[in-house]
C-alpha cells in the first residue's frame, strides 16, 4: 500500500512492506525549518531514521505523527469509497457527513480523535493505475480544515526490505514499552530508545532484535 496524504505543513509516503516492515518518507516543517526525512519499521520492534528531527526524550513523535496521519487518510479513504479502491475507475464526487460518530486514529503511543458532525467533500479518480484523491475534512470544534491530497495503490506483491541493505547514517531504535524514574516514582510508557551499536546492514538489526526477544 503506497499512501501519500500531504498540505502544506506535511508529507508522507507510506510504503507497507513483507514481515511488518514498512518505509516512511517524511518532508514538512520542523522549528520553523523544512526537513526531508526517511523513517524504517523492521519487524515492528525496530524504528530506523535518517535526517528525522526529533526532540530528545520525544523520539516517537517522529514515527507517530506520519503514521497517525496515513491512519486518517486511509479512515477517511474507507467514508469516502466503502468499495475500496478498486471501486475507483472513474472521476468520483465525495460528499459526506456524518453526525454521530466520531473517527478515532491512534498508535502504540499515540492517538486521536475527531468528533461529529463531520464533513467530508471532494473527489477521487483513476490515475495511471493509482487512486488519486483530493478531500477537505471539517469536524465540529476544530477551525483548523484538514486538506487530504494524494493517492493511495494497492500491490498484488509487496515489496521487502533485504537484509543487505545498508543502514550506514541511519539511527537505530527499539520500539516498546519501557520504565524511568521520575520525581521519585516509575513511569511506565511506551516509546523508541535509542540503541547505541554500529549496524551495517538490515539484516544485523534484524538479528539483534531477535536475540532481545
């Protein structure tokens, strides 16, 4: 499933890969500044970045934000054409609203929710074997107006991250639950911790996380 919602603030693209592995490609803004990142999950235990700006202690924010954006995409995608995509063959006028039930997207670590009423408006189409979409999403007590635009393309074979792969420049984090100390008590969350070793291919990550099950 390649999926690429996008406005002025934020763009991703979402590759979903073999063995729960997925890419992330990331461009927006960051403290004011434009960045153009890339994201890895392996094995659903593993987050890999390169040029990801992220704030120390808040690392999953890098990783929940673009994912929690697709989620809505693919929510409202599911509103917008009940049949799925394959039920997207010619130009299609999308005309919403909902007003009781409210759509909720979430993460591991993260989530959120959007009451009813809502609306959503727009249109869909084929476009050199992708669905192509355009969406204005409003929901009650939110100003702020979501634009959704992009497409999304189902694959009959998914692609793979090869175990040869490079991860030279990437940094390497573990995905789960974790405990600190905090004024004297524990917390206990979930969240990527940075792991301190030096990989050169996918395929070590992926070794080292299986010795850490």
């Amino acid at each position: 499933m390649n999926v690429t919602p996008g406005d002025e603030f934020l763009r991703v693209t979402m590759f979903m890969m073999k063995g729960n592995d997925a890419r992330i490609e990331v461009s927006g803004k960051f403290d004011g500044k434009s960045h153009t990142g890339s994201l890895m999950i392996v094995s659903g235990n593993r987050m890999l970045a390169r040029n990801v700006p992220m704030e120390r202690g808040m690392e999953i924010d890098a990783l929940d934000g673009p994912v929690l954006q697709v989620r809505l995409a693919l929510e409202l995608l599911g509103r917008a054409f009940p049949g799925g995509p394959t039920s997207v063959t010619t130009s299609r006028t999308v005309d919403v609203t909902e007003k009781k039930e409210s759509i909720k997207v979430n993460t591991a670590s993260a989530g959120g929710e959007y009451p009813a009423p809502w609306t959503l408006k727009g249109s869909g189409k084929e476009e050199d074997s992708r669905k192509v979409f355009d969406l204005v999403f409003r929901c009650a007590g939110v100003e702020q107006v979501i634009n959704l635009k992009g497409s999304w393309r189902a694959k009959k074979v998914q692609d793979e991250l090869p175990d040869s792969l490079s991860v030279t420049g990437w940094r390497v984090f573990a995905l789960g639950p974790y405990s600190r100390q905090d004024g004297g008590g524990t917390i206990y969350d979930y969240g990527a911790q940075e792991i301190r070793k030096t990989f050169r291919t996918l395929g070590e990550i992926r070794q080292d996380a299986a010795r850490q099950k």
